[in-house]
C-alpha cells in the first residue's frame, strides 16, 4: 500500500519548507532510517529520513521549491503501484509534482529513473547583487569544500537559485566567457531577490512582537574598566579565551536570578515566571538572524559560557542548529558593539519579555573623585514589554547587570 510522506514540521516556527535536495530519484529503493531529501527551514538545512521501506514514486515538491507544512512531500510503495488514489486522498492531485512513476501495466515496467539533473553553463548567471548571492544553503556548504567561488556558479533553481547540481556540474570558464550584470552608467537598475524561509519568518515574528508587544526602552551608561582589566587578566591563562560578550552572558544570568520579573514571558491570559535562565545570543548571518540558546547560563562559569557561544556561532552561520538548540529562551541578548554600533534598541524575542542591546565600548572622558580622567563606557538598552515588565522592574535589572559588569569579582562569589 503506498505511504504518504508528508512535509514535516521541523521547528516550532515552520510554516513551510524548501527541498534542499533529493537523496533519492522517483524508482529508487527507499529503506526506513535513510536520508530521502535535505530540508532548509527558516534556520536550518536538516536531513529528512523516511519512515517506509519501498520504492519512491512520486516527487510532489522540486528541489528548490517551497511547499507548506503538511503538503505531500513524497509517496512510498511498491514499484509499479498505481498512486492516484493516494494523491486524491491527500488532496494533492499531484499539484505542482516533480516526478512520478508510472502506474502499474501488464507487465509492469521497470522503475524509471529521474531525469538527469540540467547541467550548469559555463557561464554564470547573474543572482547576485551588492555582492551577495541568491543560492541553498547546501549549495554554498559543498562550493566551500569544493573551494568553488559561488558567484561564478549559474543557477538553475528558481528564480536562478544555485542549488547541488549545479555545483556538482559546475565548469570553471575563462575570464572571456564572464558576463557581468552591471548596468550602464545612468541607467536604472534591479534586482528582485527570493525572500527566504528565514527572512520570512523573522519578518512575521518580530512585525507581530513590535506591534502587538508595547515596548518602552531604558538605557545606561556602564564604566567598563573593571571588565576590561578582569577580561585581560583572564585571557592570560593557558587555554582561556573569554570575550567582553561572555561576560555579559553571564552578567545576565546572574542579574535574572536577582530580577525575576524580567525573566517572564507574557502568555495571553497568564503570566509565566520562569525560575530557569535560559538566554538566547543573536547571531548574524547572511540570511538574518538565529538565537541559540545558552541553557541555565546562572549555573555555567565564564569558560563554559565562551565555548558555548563560539560553538553556537559557528553552527548558525554553517545551517546546522537543531531546534533543540533555539528553542526555549527566557532572555535574549543582542551584541552590535564589535560592528562599532554605540547604542541601538533591540526589538522583544517572542516568548521573552525583555531583550537587552549591547553597544560598543567607546573612550570617553569621565568623572571620578571629582576629576575628569579618561574611562571606558559602554551604552545598553533594555526593550521591554510593557504588558509583563514595568519601568522601575526594568531599571531594578539594568542597576544589578551594571553592578556586575563593574565588578567581574562579583559574579565568581
């Protein structure tokens, strides 16, 4: 009997998914635990295995293209297994289908292959613009190991997506056969990019927190002398690498456990008081913005925290979080500071009710014993939801994370 495989659901804010690549052509033997296609959801490609032994007859969504969350992904079953009515029970009708197998016949024919994926040209088409590119995830990951620059790849995914094959079909060409894209001096000119799943999702997270979370934004001054000092002193220990985010991580952590009206997230009907601190870092890459989530951050030391947040990073920007890894954060931090920013707000990460922007540490001249010395000053916004945090709550927290940010010592007590 042939088995539905349908899109899944692969984080808590999938709506839809897109088909990375196929692990398997329509006719191939498919075993249950076996990788059948490759996933990009708005933070991560991720392995998809299916569920069935059999044979893959039908391909309900191409690579590169998008589908919605419980639309026929695939259809499992015995070679030759007339589909039809399993496309009509699921609704599909085979809307938009990549590839399916013939229906049984006397006698059945032999499985059919795929068709061979198209072959790149040697010339690359222009998906690019302010030296971006317009390409999967996998496509990128495999041009790296391939040492293949990606804007000289042509796409042929949707809309000039650069997906797998292309990469693997890839042929270097010769400075005369470069086109370029550039339009003539005075002329108008652009560029319609794709929105990701990413960006799509970041786009109705934060349009829903912004204009349904009523924010106010408090700011302090913190004296980063102390930090600078303690984090020198730190650093020169064999196998310590601590940054100025790390110590915010943990200034954080130990500020909640203080303030726990900060460390609340509004519920519709209820407020929930989290008494774990969970805190997730935002992290830039090319598609937007991921938050992997440092799990009870109060209980960590400042080594753990460091290793954490750099593996974290790294993972973000290779697609490679789980949800596992982003799911369930009870405090957000978002650090511009090392991109020369000096102060900026911060929009609430849903389920949160606070988030605190981190400026950089500028030189500034500063008052202390009544003289005007040189001191090293660092500006922080606290954005909070007005339904769950208070104003003087919020400053309760902002005046424990600069006691702490002042004194390192203080947070080894």
């Amino acid at each position: 009997m042939a088995e539905i495989v349908y899109m899944p659901k692969l984080s808590d804010t999938m709506t839809e998914g897109v088909v990375a690549t196929w692990n398997k052509n329509v006719g191939d033997t498919v075993k249950a635990g076996e990788v059948l296609a490759e996933i990009e959801t708005d933070k991560a490609t991720m392995e998809f295995e299916s569920f069935y032994d059999g044979v893959l007859l039908h391909i309900g969504v191409e690579t590169g293209k998008a589908a919605p969350v419980n639309s026929v992904l695939a259809i499992i079953g015995q070679a030759g297994e007339d589909i039809s009515a399993a496309l009509a029970s699921a609704g599909a009708n085979a809307p938009g289908a990549a590839a399916e197998a013939p229906a049984a016949a006397a006698p059945s024919p032999a499985p059919v292959a795929a068709a061979p994926a198209p072959v790149a040209t040697s010339t690359p088409i222009a998906n690019n613009t302010n030296g971006r590119v317009f390409a999967s995830p996998l496509a990128k990951k495999l041009a790296s190991e391939k040492g293949i620059d990606i804007h000289s790849v042509a796409g042929t995914g949707e809309s000039g997506r650069i997906v797998k094959r292309d990469v693997d079909h890839y042929t270097p060409y010769t400075p005369a056969e470069r086109t370029f894209s550039a339009a003539p001096s005075g002329v108008e000119s652009f560029t319609d990019e794709p929105v990701s799943q990413m960006r799509k999702t970041i786009a109705r997270r934060l349009a829903e927190s912004k204009f349904t979370a009523p924010h106010f934004y408090l700011t302090m001054d913190i004296n980063m002398d102390q930090a600078i000092a303690s984090r020198k002193a730190l650093n020169s220990l064999d196998g310590v690498k601590v940054s100025f985010n790390d110590l915010v991580v943990k200034a954080v952590a130990m500020a909640l456990k203080q303030n726990p009206g900060v460390n609340s997230s509004w519920m519709g009907d209820f407020i929930r008081r989290n008494q774990h601190v969970h805190i997730g870092v935002a992290v830039a890459v090319e598609d937007g913005l991921l938050v992997p989530v440092i799990r009870h951050a109060d209980t960590k030391g400042l080594v753990q925290i460091s290793a954490e947040v750099r593996e974290f990073a790294q993972k973000a920007k290779d697609k490679k979080l789980q949800p596992s890894d982003w799911e369930g954060n009870t405090f957000t931090i978002s650090n511009l500071g090392m991109f020369g920013i000096e102060s900026f707000t911060a929009i609430v990460n849903p389920p949160d009710s606070c988030i605190l922007a981190i400026g950089g540490i500028k030189e500034v001249p500063v008052v202390k014993n009544g003289q005007v010395v040189p001191g090293n000053v660092m500006k922080v916004t606290l954005s909070c939801d007005h339904r769950v945090v208070d104003g003087a709550t919020g400053a309760g927290f902002l005046q424990t994370f600069k006691t702490y940010m002042e004194n390192p010592a203080a947070m080894l007590l």
